[in-house]
C-alpha cells in the first residue's frame, strides 16, 4: 500500500511542514581482502557489488531525487557523502546507482572496500530494488546472488532557512566575561555611526554607550543547520564595533574580517564554506582598547539563506528564543587566554 497519503511531518497539523519519500539501501561493494598483520576484513574474503535500481511508477509526475553514502565504519561512525542529484526521472524512466557511483561519491582516494547505505530521497514515490552479488575473487564466477526490494518511509523535509544576522533582533549571547543575552545600547556613545541595515548597537550591558571595561568581550550567535543542506553562495554583512572587531565561523581562524570602528561600517564577505551540519556559531570578538573605560559595543546586519537548512517544523530562533551557549564552546575556540574565562 502507498505510503503517500500518510506521508507527512509526525505530529503536526498537515501541511505544518513538507515531506518526502526516503529509501535507506545497504551497501556492500569492493574487495575484502585478508592483509597481512591487519584484523580480518569485515566480511567473507571476497569481492562484493551492489546495483541500485530506481525506478518512477507515476505516470505524470516526474521525480526528482538526491542520494548520499553513509558509511558504516567498524565500532565508529563513518564517512557520510554529500549529496548527488538526479534532477528529472521522468514517467516510467528507470536508473541504477552501482559500485562505482558510489566510490566516486566518497571523498578521495576511494577505499577497495565499504559497507554501509546508500541513502535516496524523492518528491515521489519509486520502486527501489537492490541487487547482491558476490565472488571469490574478481574473475572467479558469482556464487551468491540476492534482490530486495526497499520500501520507502516518509521523512520531514528540511526547509529553506531564513535567518537574520541583525544585532537587537537575532538571539546574539555575550559570552565573555559574562554569559548572559546582549543588551541594547542606550544612550549610544557620540561619534558611533546609526547602525546598519534594521540592526541596533548591543554590548554586555546597555550602559556600555557610555563607560565600558577595556579589554575583550566576546558575542556568539548560535544556529543549527539540517544535515543535508545546500551549500549557499557567499554573501555579504555589515557591521561596526568600538574599538575593533573580527568576525568569525565556527572557529577562531576562520574569520570573515574585521569590523569597522564606530565612526563607520565595514563590508565582509560570508565565507560560507565554514558552515557545517548541526550546530553553527557566528563569533564576534570586540577589544577595546583604551587606558581608561570608555564605550564599547558592535552592530552588524546580515540575512543568512541556506537551502533546505531549517530543520524541519523548526522555528527560526530570535532575540530572546535561542539555547544557552554550552560552557565547553570556549574550549573548542582556542582562543587567546584573555578571551578564556577562568572557569573553563
């Protein structure tokens, strides 16, 4: 029986958020070989294919599908590809992912062997069959021969996600030296520029527009991408901070440029090939500078726009929405020891 009419996000009203068909098809392809001084190989020596058949029953729609490896390490989690497109199976159209499609898809060198799943994903419904085969060896005849035919289930699909960078609107933490939501700066300092874009001026304290500590502070916006997402193209921010400011992805490092200081904003381009599946964190790290406290603080706007990087049926997080910083962030950061607080 067709899954398609039940097939919709568990607990939600129908139509709260999209779904799709997903298949998980075991992989077994390569050579297991006996080596010398190594544990034996995982599986009977042997050479093992695998042929993925996928075909379209519709008789209108076309299909459109994306497919990964995950493989299955021994005792560990493995490697998990990125995804591959098969942008338009049409009508009755059939197609097939074999052992060497999958060793493509697997980051460089490929391995003589892996086990695992192939993983496929579709708009529609298909009929997805695996095919086993297995020798002694690569010329020797096939002594074992095995079809499944996998039945799909119904998965939430991640949506596109839309997230505002803005300070005064996103749920920016301060992190350092005290953990704690950002305030919103009032009276702003003389000389600070109006923010930019819809942003507003925020510190660790909204009397930081007028005395504020020298030294560093530092700012976290923390977000989480659906694995799977679609690397989006760079983009640009803008921001401005008293004294100065570098702006970081995920890691001290990978930095995106410095901040312009008050009196003007700077321009930066989103290197978007920092962002990863799961947890992300947007880092602002302000020093100011100075013999004597004085105003401190950033402003900076931005849209973030992933393809189908919103988890699905989740909420984009807002001022005053979001997770508490996890106290082990700092230690992943290796960061100046001024930047570190003690009790980490």
């Amino acid at each position: 029986m067709s899954n398609e009419s039940t097939c919709r996000c568990g607990g939600e009203l129908h139509g709260a958020c999209k779904t799709e068909f997903q298949y998980a098809v075991k992989l077994v392809c390569g050579v297991a070989a006996v080596l010398p001084n190594q544990a034996p190989p995982p599986v009977a020596p042997g050479l093992y294919k695998t042929a993925i058949n996928i075909h379209n029953p519709s008789k209108c729609k076309v299909a459109h599908i994306r497919w990964k490896v995950s493989v299955a390490a021994e005792g560990r989690p493995g490697t998990i590809s990125q995804y591959r497109l098969i942008d338009a199976l049409k009508p009755d159209e059939s197609i097939e992912i074999d052992c060497p499609d999958v060793m493509r898809a697997l980051p460089p060198p490929p391995p003589s062997f892996v086990k695992g799943y192939v993983v496929a994903e579709s708009d529609e419904e298909l009929d997805v069959v695996a095919v086993y085969t297995s020798a002694q060896s690569a010329t020797a005849p096939v002594n074992t021969f095995h079809t499944e035919r996998v039945q799909g289930r119904c998965v939430p699909v991640c949506d596109d996600l839309i997230l505002p960078l803005d300070t005064g609107r996103a749920d920016w933490q301060a992190f350092f030296p005290q953990p704690t939501p950002v305030a919103l700066v009032n009276p702003l300092a003389a000389g600070w520029i109006s923010p930019p874009g819809g942003s507003s001026w925020v510190s660790q304290l909204s009397t930081h527009g007028m005395v504020g500590n020298t030294g560093g502070y530092l700012y976290v916006l923390q977000f989480e991408l659906c694995f799977g997402f679609t690397m989006p193209p760079q983009f640009q921010i803008q921001g401005s901070a008293d004294g100065s400011a570098q702006v970081f992805v995920n890691a001290i490092g990978q930095s995106i440029g410095t901040l312009a200081s008050w009196g003007g904003y700077s321009t930066l381009t989103f290197n978007t090939s920092f962002l990863r599946p799961g947890t992300n964190y947007l880092i602002v790290a302000v020093n100011n500078g100075g013999g004597t406290p004085n105003p401190t603080g950033f402003a900076l706007t931005g849209v973030l726009v992933v393809p189908r990087g919103k988890c699905p049926c989740s909420q984009v997080p807002l001022r005053g929405r979001g997770a508490a910083i996890p106290a082990e962030f700092a230690r992943s950061l290796d960061l100046p020891s001024d930047f570190v607080p003690a009790s980490t």
